[in-house]
C-alpha cells in the first residue's frame, strides 16, 4: 500500500457521487471511525447504533445516508450507500501500490518470457521459459511465475505468491503473500496398501478483478482447468481444490475449504471455515453461513447454515448422547407406532 495522499473534501464527494453539505470544503487526509477520527480524517456512518457518535466526533467530514443527512452540522457527503462510498474514498486515500517499472537486478527471467511496458519484477523473483507478464504489473520480492504462465494488465502480486506452469491469470487481479495457485489437485489411486499419484494436467484459469488471499491455494485441475470467475474474492487461507469452478462475484471468508470439482454458482458467498464436499453443485445466490459443511447440492438461491448453537459444554455434552441414541429412540418408535396399529387392529 502506498502512502497516503491528501483530497479536498469536494474531490471525494465527486469520486463517491455524493452531495457535499456543511458549507467547509476540508483537507481530507485519511480515514478513521468516528471515535477515534481526528480533525484531518474523514468518518462514515453505517449502522444507526452509532449515530450518537456523531455528536463528540472530531471527524473533519462524514459520510452519511440519505436518512442520516440532518443528523449532524458538521462538513458531510450525502450518499446511497455510505459503505461503499467509504471504500471507495479509501481507494482514493491509500493508492494499492506505486509501481517503479523495471526488472530487478536479482530477478531471474527466462530469456523467452515476456514483460509488458510499466511493469514492475521485484528482487529475487523467478520467470519461468514463456511466461507473459502484462503492462503496468506488479511483481513484489520473491515471486515464482512458472513456465508459460499467462498474467494480465495491472495485476499485483505481493511477496512470495507462487504461480505453477500453464496457469492463466486476467486482469486487475490482486494476489497476497504466500498463495499458491496451481499447485497439484489432490489425485490418488489405490494400489494394493498404497496410493499412486495421478498427474494434474489440467491448468487454473482465473478472471479479470479477482482478489486471493494470502496463504490461500487453488490447484490445478487433474483433466480440465479449476476456474475462478471474474470478480471473485477469496479470503485469506482458503483452499480451492482442482477442477472446482467458482462463478463470478462470489466471495469466500478465510478458512473456507472447497472440495474436488464442486460448482459454485454466481453471487454466492460461503462464511468462514465452511466446507463443500466434492462433485455438489450450488446455484447462483446461495449464502452459506460460516462453519457450515455443506453435504449436498443446492438448487435452488437462499440462506443457508448448518451450525450447531453454542452451548455450555455440560449441556452441549448431554445432547451430543442424545443424538448418538437418536437411530435406536427411531427405531424403538417405529416399533411403538406398529405396536399401536396392530392394538387398533385387534380392537376393530
């Protein structure tokens, strides 16, 4: 992230198409909550709980909804969606990278890859024989990009991101420390007491605006590609296992685990340290709750959560017996009920 810059409050108010009231036009130089906003910092106003805030806050400016526009005198930016104007503000303030371009002195590339104009390779990262790096790129310190790797304009790539052979990565896509992307699936065939490798020979194709945490890992397919549509965002230490596809603007929180050749739909969002069994297929606009297992497939968009309350360990201890006995109880009431009919039966 590079350092912050600073905006007249009217420049911000254009960016986030707002309507700028409170008759001062302040130096805006970064973003802060509005307890802890000082005077050259530029607050947000979400969630009604904290209108009260409003009132001790040292904020330069807020941004603040339609319903909230009288609820301050203060220097404010009038906007459907505060929250998004917030990021947008943000963007504004906290530029993602600078990029130098040139290739480092310690880089070692690959006398057939290819580096587009404005890009930027830092020290001790590896190019591979074919790779195609595109303009205005940014490579940080210790990056591996595999042979014949396709990467797109205005990527990033943070420290240490590792990129396997024969992978395809789009444009404006954002990787963070430690991702591995095509890496290989987990593929195995029983032989005898052992297991043997089967060879991944599929590759991951990735969309244009997509964001990957750090540590994260998708592998490679074992036949066709792992696909991750445009404008997905994926966590921090997520696994993607090979051949999934995950449909465009879904969202993963960290920690989720996606099975072997699971489809995830478009719109969906999964919560964090969620899992999806291999082959399901989810429908687009699905919403998974965090820690959930999904088991089977959904056809159909909604809400979905398959979490257990928190409970105290005594009593959470006592319904856990309970469920183990829950096929006997089945069966013993199964066996009342026949008792009842052949009773009635008798009796008629």
């Amino acid at each position: 992230m590079s350092a912050p810059r600073a905006f007249l409050l009217a420049e911000i108010a254009a960016k986030v198409e707002g309507e700028m009231l409170g008759g001062q036009n302040p130096e805006i130089r970064s973003i802060a909550s509005l307890a802890n906003a000082t005077s050259s910092d530029l607050s947000f106003l979400t969630n009604t709980r904290y209108r009260s805030q409003l009132t001790n806050t040292r904020a330069a400016a807020v941004l603040l909804s339609p319903a909230d526009r009288d609820s301050t005198t203060m220097p404010r930016i009038v906007c459907a969606n505060p929250y998004l104007a917030y990021a947008k503000a943000a963007e504004m303030l906290f530029p993602a990278v600078e990029i130098s371009p040139g290739v480092h002195p310690t880089a070692v590339v690959d006398p057939s890859a290819r580096i587009g104009s404005g890009t930027q390779v830092g020290p001790f990262c590896s190019i591979g024989s074919g790779a195609v790096i595109g303009e205005c790129a940014y490579l940080g310190a210790g990056c591996v990009i595999g042979d014949g790797v396709a990467i797109g304009d205005h990527v990033i790539f943070h420290p240490n991101v590792v990129v396997y052979a024969a992978c395809r990565i789009g444009m404006r896509v954002i990787v963070h420390s430690g991702a591995v992307i095509g890496a290989d699936g987990f593929g195995m065939a029983k032989d005898g007491e052992a297991w043997r490798k089967i060879p991944q020979i599929g590759g991951v194709d990735i969309g244009d605006d997509v964001e990957i945490g750090a540590n994260t890992t998708i592998d490679r397919g074992a036949l066709e590609d792992t696909v991750i549509e445009c404008g997905v965002k994926l966590d921090n230490q997520i696994q993607i296992g090979h051949n999934v596809h995950i449909g465009a603007h879904s969202a993963f929180a960290g920690c989720v685990g996606i099975a072997g050749s699971a489809k995830i739909g478009r719109r969906c969002t999964i919560g964090g340290g969620s899992v999806v069994l291999g082959h399901l297929d989810l429908a687009d606009d699905v919403h998974i709750g965090a820690a959930s297992v999904v088991t089977k497939s959904i056809d159909k968009a909604g809400t979905y959560a398959g979490l257990y309350p928190l409970q105290e360990d005594a009593e959470w201890a006592r319904n856990a017996a309970r469920l183990r006995n829950l096929d006997t109880l089945v069966r013993r009431m199964h066996a009342l009920e026949q008792e009842i009919i052949e009773m009635k039966n008798k009796r008629a």
